[in-house]
C-alpha cells in the first residue's frame, strides 16, 4: 500500500512539473499539399476551434510560392484576417511567427486558414505545415 502511494505521488508531482511546460507549447495544426498549379482555395479546416495568438508556416517537402493566406474565426459574421505570408518559402524553411489573434480581450478561436499558392521547383507537391502558439 505504502509503495503504492510513493509511485502515485511520483506521477502526480512529475505531470505537475510537466503542466507549465505544455501549457506554452507549440501545437502543430496541420499541413496542407500545395498543387503544382496556382489555386486560390486551399483550406485548411481545424476539427476543433483553436485558439492561437500566432502561427509559423513551414515548408516541409518542396518550394512553395504563396500569393496570400487569410484565417478565419468561428463567430457570428466569419470574421477573417489577412496574413502578411513570404511570397516563397523554400524547403525547411519557416516563416517567422505571424501574428493573429491580437484582441487579448476577446479570444477568437481560428476555424480554418485558406492559402493562395502553388508548388515551385519540385516534380511532386509541396507540404506545409502549420504550427500554432499560444
């Protein structure tokens, strides 16, 4: 019994060291596939509404030339914001963090992001990924 109590009070104080860590830690959000033809229309829906005060975009696999990128808040009138997005963005590369959000008073939650872009230099298609912080 006394073991018992020891390992569970181990593994409480080690996920109460843990909490203040994962609580700032960057959530990876999604990727996309950019298409070797331009394309207005590439979303990026979230399954869950996110709340992020910034986000970084990656080029994960190939080059990629973006032509712009809006995120989108779950609200009443689907409120958007333009994102100031790199025309290229080339493989391993980030951007650096784009910020959304900016209304600390009221935390709107991101429902999708929708580029403009195509994949440049590269036979197959380009992947970003998309990484939010809070």
């Amino acid at each position: 019994m006394n073991r018992l109590l020891i390992i569970f009070l181990g593994l409480l104080s080690g996920l109460l060291i843990n909490l203040p860590a994962m609580a700032n830690a960057h959530k990876a959000m999604g990727i996309i596939a950019m298409p070797r033809n331009e394309t207005n229309d590439l979303t990026l829906k979230m399954p869950v509404c996110r709340v992020v005060k910034r986000i970084q975009i990656k080029a994960d696999h190939g080059d990629v030339q973006l032509s712009g990128a809006s995120v989108y808040f779950k609200a009443l009138r689907n409120a958007s914001q333009s994102l100031n997005v790199p025309s290229t963005i080339k493989e391993g590369e980030s951007t650096g963090w784009i910020n959304i959000n900016s209304d600390n008073d009221n935390k709107r939650c991101v429902s999708k992001i929708v580029f403009s872009g195509h994949t440049v230099n590269s036979s197959d298609m380009a992947r970003l990924k998309i990484i939010g912080d809070d």
